[in-house]
C-alpha cells in the first residue's frame, strides 16, 4: 500500500472526513500501490484514511473510506447499491433521465454516472478513480444490465492529469451520439458527445418544475438557454410566449427539437417559441432599449467562476445579467437567477443578485432559494459540491 504521511498539524481536514488531500498536506510517502490505493498516516504513524492517488494533480488523494478497513469490491458495490436506492425514493414519477451517482455526494468520490434512458453517462474525473474501475463498474452495470454505457473521457482535470481524453464504451454496442428521456413526463434528447456535461442540465431538473408550475398565463424569456428545457417546462406549464436566447446555433437546434418531441408548434398560428442566436449581454441591452417586458426570466449561464481568480469578474458578469433581467421585468414578474459556480458561495451570489435589483431601481423580493435536485446529493463532510444556486425572486 502507498502511504502518503501528513505534515504535523496538516491533518485536521482529513480527521473531519474531508475526502480531499492536497500536496501541500503531505510531508514524505512510501510504498507503492499498482492499482492506485492509497493511504494517510498521520506524524505519529496512526491511520487515518484510505482512498485512490493522483499525483499528477494538486488534490493529490481522494478518501473512500475513513474506517481502517479494505478498500474493496465489497465497499463499493455498497456504495453503488445505495446510491442507486437513494434514486428510487427521490426521482419523481415518468423520469428516467437522473444522477445516479453523485462523486463525494454519494462517497464514491471523483465519479459520475448519470442515466438517460436506456443509456448510461460516465465520468471518472481523476486518475485515481479512473484506476478504480474494476471496483466500481461492475455494480453499475449489474444495476443496469440493458444500458449502453459510456465513459465521457474530455475533461479538463483528466487533461490536466494526462489521462486519455478519448470517449470509451463499457457496455452495449456502439458509442450514443444522443439519447432520449423523460422528465416529468416531458421528452426530452441529451446530447452526449458533443453536449454540455454528460449531455444535459440535470441538476436543474426541480427548478424547471418550478417553473413549470409558476408560467401558466405568463411570457417567459430563457436566457443562455442551451436545450431549451426551461421553456419547454415553461409551455407545458402554460406559459402564452417563449423566447430562448443563447450564442450556440447548435443549442438553439436543440431547443427546438425538445419542443418538438413535446409537440409545442414553432411555427404556424399556435407557436408559442422563438430562438434567437445572440450574445446574451448585449441581447438584453437592445430588449431594454426597446422598453420590453416580461413576466418570468430565467438567467442561467455557465460557470463564470471556475478558479477563485475568477470570482471578481464572475461576480460582475452575473450583476449585469441580471440588473438587465431586472429592468425587463413586469410589474409583479418572476426572476429565476442561477450560477453554477461552486466559487461563488449562496450568500455572496444573494448579494450580488441584490446590488443587480438596486442598481436596476427595482425593489424585489425573494421567495426561494433552490440548488440542485436531491438527486444530487452534497456530503456534509465536503460543502464543495454544493454548486448550483436558484433564486426566485418577484419585483413588484
């Protein structure tokens, strides 16, 4: 077994359960492990935890087990097991397009699965979990013995370890482009080759039922819209109007696929859609000029944020959108505001989002503050993979 041996007072994270090691916690190693488990000592020699290695990055190990126990099939076909239980309790009705495993949230940190269907999308995003495959694939694959299952390898942490970057196919026949699925009774297509994450937004699946549920007799405008998916559970909740705003001509094609599969008519007297390929900000800027209004706005871009020097930059990108968003707003109309930027905390993003409000001369109100489905579930020992923020907000 490797050990990696802590500096004296550099251990009191991984006493806590932190499952993540960084380099600069460790003063000296020994042994060697071929299959990439590791372990952690403390100074005085006593264990600690137990988990895979990946040198290469600066989370040097990530912790599976804090029991001095083998890190084994036994363990973590457990782990699988329970996660895939979780999902049946938590997963509405009529969906089959879910997170099944969740990294740290479901103690098997570094990998994702997530369910389309009859396909399953994985991501091993360290080279420690990716060596640990012959522990962790075959309770998946016994737990979906149809699926065609995909490794989406093009990931900026295995770029950075060296690790391929090339697709594999772990099961069925050949690689899936794409897969259909339902949410809450709705269909729709996850690009999985060439899409955003493992091909779709999961994670805001109960903030579209929000949405959903709020839109009846209302014009919604989607902002960085991507597949469309807020504006189709917007239509099947009611809404009069939808218009999706995103710089991806391909996404767009995406989104009015998803209104098609759900039969929402794009052209002809009963359309209810529009798309329109534009940068966001300066969309918004003319939509002001303009003097438009709208009753429900849904502002969720990708992560401005993804290293702490970003966190400035992001957080007056993330002010702009949404002052603008704010002076779009009806009397009385709906502000659904996301960041998926795990830098940026909720309570830093609730001030931002209110210097948007003030700035915009619009009082507000907020109604909710959201995250991700519980089908994404956040270990309490590691609040990093609390991400997603969703706020909704009313101006009067």
């Amino acid at each position: 077994m490797r050990t990696l041996h802590l500096a004296r007072g550099r251990d009191a994270a991984t006493r806590r359960r932190h499952p993540w090691l960084f380099s600069g916690a460790v003063a000296r190693e020994e042994g060697t492990s071929p299959d990439g488990a590791v372990e952690a000592r403390d100074a005085s020699g006593a264990f600690l935890a137990r988990g895979f290695a990946s040198p290469a990055a600066s989370i040097v190990a990530r912790f599976w087990t804090f029991e001095d126990r083998p890190l084994d099939a036994d363990l973590v076909s457990r782990r699988v097991r329970e996660a895939v239980a979780l999902r049946d309790h938590v997963v509405p009705p009529e969906t089959d397009g879910y997170r099944v495993v969740n990294a740290e949230g479901d103690f098997l940190p570094g990998l994702v699965a997530d369910r389309y269907g009859g396909a399953l999308v994985i991501q091993a995003t360290t080279e420690g979990t990716a060596r640990a495959r012959p522990l962790w694939l075959p309770p998946l694959l016994a737990a979906f013995p149809e699926a065609t299952v995909l490794q989406k390898n093009d990931l900026p942490g295995r770029q950075g370890e060296g690790l391929a970057l090339d697709d594999e196919l772990l099961a069925g026949d050949t690689s899936p482009r794409r897969a259909a699925f339902r949410e809450r009774g709705l269909a729709f297509v996850a690009e999985i080759s060439a899409g955003q994450k493992t091909g779709f937004f999961l994670d805001q699946r109960e903030n579209r039922f929000l949405v959903r549920s709020l839109a009846a007799g209302r014009s919604v405008l989607d902002l960085f819209s991507y597949s469309g998916a807020f504006g189709v559970a917007a239509l099947a909740g009611g809404a009069t109007r939808v218009v999706h705003v995103d710089a991806s001509a391909d996404a767009l094609e995406l989104a009015r696929e998803n209104h098609i599969l759900n039969g929402q008519a794009l052209e002809g007297p009963g359309a209810r859609v529009e798309t329109r390929e534009a940068d966001v900000f300066d969309d918004l800027r003319v939509r002001v000029a303009a003097g438009e209004r709208w009753d429900f706005i849904v502002t969720d871009p990708p992560a401005f944020a993804k290293r702490k020097a970003d966190v400035d930059k992001a957080c007056r990108g993330y002010k702009d959108i949404n002052r603008l968003a704010f002076q779009l707003l009806a009397p009385g109309g709906l502000l659904l505001a996301c960041s998926c930027s795990g830098r940026i905390s909720p309570d830093l993003f609730q001030k931002v989002i209110f210097a948007a409000a003030l700035d915009a001369r619009r009082p507000a109100r907020l109604l909710e503050r959201r995250g991700a489905g519980a089908d994404h579930p956040v270990s309490i020992d590691c609040p990093e993979g609390d991400y997603l923020k969703a706020f909704l907000l009313e101006a009067p």
